[in-house]
C-alpha cells in the first residue's frame, strides 16, 4: 500500500501536489483547483480504475485463480498502478495472459502526468483526446473542448494530437525495427510490451530484454529518453523554436473521412 502510495505521488505530477499542498496550508474555503489539476486527477484516477476492473475481469480465472478475493484485489491494484511509471512487480507478467499485456501496454503509451518522474504521451493529452471525440460528436462547434466550467485553448488541443501523432508513429518505428532486427526471435506481444513500457519508462519487462541484440536495445534507449523527456521538449531541442508566419493563405475545405 505504501509503495502504490508513493507510486501515485510521483506519477501524477508535481503542480498537482503543488497545489494540494497550498489548499492543506491555506484552508481557504472557495480555494479553486486549476483546470490542469482538476484534469490531471480525474483522468489518472479513471485510468487507475480501469486497468484494476481490467485486469481483475482477464485474470480472475488466470493468473488469479485460486487466489482470494483480496489478493486479485491487491495484484490488481499493484499491477495498474505501477503501470504509469514504477515498474515494480507483485506478480510475474510473463504469467499474465495477453489482453491483460495489450491493456497494460496501453496504460504505459499513455504514461504518467505532466511534470511528474513518469514518461509516455501523458494522462493531459489522453483526456484532451477523449473529450475532444465527445465534444466533437455531441457540440456543433466541433473545435471546442468544454469541461469543468471552463474551455481548453485551442493550441493545446493541437499539440495534444502532435504528441498522439508523434507518439504512435515513433512506437510503430521502434516495433517495426526491433521486429526487423530480431528476426522472429520474438512475438509481437513481447515486442509491443517492451516498446510502450520504454517509452512510458515504466520498466517492466516480459523478460526478453536481455536476449535482444544490440541495436533493439538502442532503440528502447531512444525511446526512454524521448518519453521521459516529451515529445515537444524533444522536438524544440533538436528544432529550436521557430518564429510564427507573418502571413496567411487563403484556408480551403477538403473532404475527411
């Protein structure tokens, strides 16, 4: 319990407890959480939750069986939880069956909050995504994003769907490579495992790390420092900033889907 405790506190970002902190110190009575913090909790906690029902549902007559109640209970909670950045390990996850690998793999892509020890695309961009497909089914201004009485910039969706865009192509490269290199050595679950978990710099393994050849293991290196870095941070850094358009052309439709 403690160390799913410290998990969380290091996963869900710095300003998050930042800002737990003043309103424990200030008792202020209309004290008013930002939307970042309102965002980045409910979405860690929603993750949290379904990687425990999910894990729960695929290993109750699996990896769990046998095993009481509160015992998949705690293997859930360990297992999701540490899914957003620890890497630690209640129970082996080679014996874990495949959809709970596949959902384990995507909690790591998605990773831990902004500004916390954690990698991945972020919890942020995640919900911004979520809530952008509802809005843009449900609200006749299909660029908007309206959540906790207040409304998303529309930069930051933009850069949401850069770092999803990035994210999934730089993983695609990295499994495409790592699948090249080793030359059917490895099935394409442990490949997809060891590439989310690198770049959500998670740590855990479904125990091929150590048998891969050298370049493999330079890509998940790569892929650590990007996800642990940003995207963004990465592009600006190997980029530097450019200055914005001093002009316009004129915008033209075309057809989508």
């Amino acid at each position: 319990a403690i160390v799913i405790f410290l998990i969380i506190l290091g996963s869900i970002g710095f300003p998050v407890l930042l800002e737990v902190k003043a309103y424990i110190q200030n008792r202020v009575t209309n004290f008013r959480f930002s939307l970042f913090t309102k965002i980045t909790t409910s979405t860690y906690l929603f993750l949290f939750v379904v990687g425990v029902l999910a894990i729960l549902l695929f290993e109750h007559n699996h990896a769990f069986k046998g095993l009481s109640w509160h015992q998949s209970l705690f293997y859930s909670l360990f297992q999701s939880a540490t899914t957003r950045s620890a890497g630690l390990q209640t129970i082996d996850v080679t014996t874990l069956s495949d959809p709970t690998n596949i959902i384990m793999g995507i909690l790591m892509f998605i990773g831990s909050s902004p500004s916390s020890v954690g990698g991945g695309i972020r919890t942020t961009t995640f919900a911004i995504l979520i809530l952008f497909l509802i809005n843009f089914s449900n609200n006749a201004d299909k660029t908007s994003i309206k959540v906790y009485n207040r409304e998303v910039h529309i930069m930051d969706i933009q850069r949401s769907f850069a770092v999803f865009t990035m994210a999934t192509i730089l993983t695609f490269l990295g499994m495409l490579i790592i699948s090249a290199t080793e030359n059917g050595k490895l099935t394409f679950l442990q490949v997809f495992f060891e590439v989310m978990s690198a770049f959500g710099t998670c740590g855990l393994s479904l125990g091929v790390t150590s048998d891969i050849s050298d370049i493999s293991k330079v890509v998940l290196m790569v892929l650590m420092f990007i996800g642990r870095v940003g995207l963004i941070s990465f592009i600006i850094m190997i980029a530097g900033r450019r200055e914005p358009d001093k002009f316009h052309y004129p915008k033209e439709r075309i057809q989508i889907g």
